[in-house]
C-alpha cells in the first residue's frame, strides 16, 4: 500500500507567521499554485482514493487532485489540524507576550502540553492515527492521498518512525510538501520526505 501524505498550500496566515488550526484561512494566490503544481505532479500516480480534511486550504489540493480521475474526495474529521485554541491567529511574539507559561513548557515537552481552549499534540496525533489505520485497512494494495496539514502531518510521520513525539520539530513540511509511505508485510517505509521540486520556479 502507498501512502502519498500531503501539506495543504500556502495561506494569508501562512505568509503573515500565525498560528493556523480549525480556523478556515483561505488560501494565497501562491497557496492556488502550489495546490495545482502538485495535482500536476501527481497526474500519473494511479490512485485509488484521494482522502482530506474537511479545511478549505486542504479540500482544495484534494479536489484539483482528485478531479481529472472522476473520484470524490472523502473528508476525515481527524485529518484537521491542531485546535490552536486561545492561539488561533496570533504571531509567535504575541503568543510570547500573552501566555509566556504555556510557551516555556512547549519550548521543553511539548507532546503533553494543552493548548489553552485548545488541544495538545498528543490527542491529535491519536485522532489522526485513527484516520490513517481506517484509510491504510481500506486500500491494503493500492495508492491513495492523504491532504492534511503541517502539525498532523509531523506527528503522524512521528508514529510512524516510532519517534518521541517531543522530538516532532525534527520533521519538516514545507506548504504543499509530498510524502510518501510503504506498507508492505508488515512493514513500513518512509520513501520520500518534505519533496518540494514540483514547486521549482513558483514566485511568491
């Protein structure tokens, strides 16, 4: 079974450095053109299945993807990024300046760390597993996308590479990254990471 993991395209909220969860943000000009330049990327993959979250940002690379195959997108709950809670919106500095407990104990153990009004990444990365065993069980032979977001997909690879989820800052997604996982007997295989050449000479 192939696995292809995608990031959403760039935001508003992308580009202007603020926490981005539950909260609908729309997609740039850019965020558009990256959608569309992986779509294209991804023309010649077979694909059985083209799964999102329900987000704007990750339905829209999803439709482009799944649309020239004649196949729905199918929506998981569970693909949603982190509920950022109180953080939704806000610059790092302010996030510094208006809750500066919350911020020292994320720098130092993150996983278990309850966004104010929010969640921590612990329960995300088990809402996000559930999604990918159910998806990975119903297409046991075949490829199929997976359109999500930066945090779902750090710790979701996190569990895959059996990694502390502590140590999630490790992994990187770039917007509208590519990877691709093997499940084979048992099995699994990190066969690409972050891939961003499909976005080679797009301007900002």
């Amino acid at each position: 079974m192939r696995l292809i993991l995608l990031r959403h395209g760039q935001t508003r909220w992308n580009r202007e450095g603020r926490v981005q969860g539950v909260t609908d943000v729309e997609l740039t000009k850019v965020g558009e053109e990256q959608s569309q330049r992986v779509a294209l990327h991804l023309q010649g993959e077979p694909l059985e299945a083209v799964y999102s979250s329900p987000l704007g940002r990750a339905l829209y690379m999803a439709e482009g993807i799944a649309a020239s195959r004649g196949i729905p997108v199918q929506t998981r709950p569970g693909l949603m990024e982190l509920d950022q809670g109180r953080l939704e919106g806000l610059t790092y500095q302010e996030i510094v300046t208006r809750h500066p407990a919350f911020i020292e104990q994320w720098k130092k153990a993150p996983a278990g760390v309850l966004i104010p009004d929010g969640e921590s990444l612990a329960s995300l990365q088990e809402r996000a597993w559930r999604s990918i065993e159910e998806i990975v069980g119903k297409h046991p032979q075949g490829s199929v996308v997976v359109v999500s977001h930066n945090l779902v997909n750090r710790v979701t690879l996190c569990r895959l590479l059996q990694m502390d989820l502590n140590l999630y800052r490790i992994i990187r997604q770039d917007e509208a990254a590519l990877n691709i996982i093997e499940f084979a007997n048992g099995q699994t295989s990190l066969i690409t990471l972050n891939q961003t050449f499909h976005l080679a000479g797009l301007k900002e």
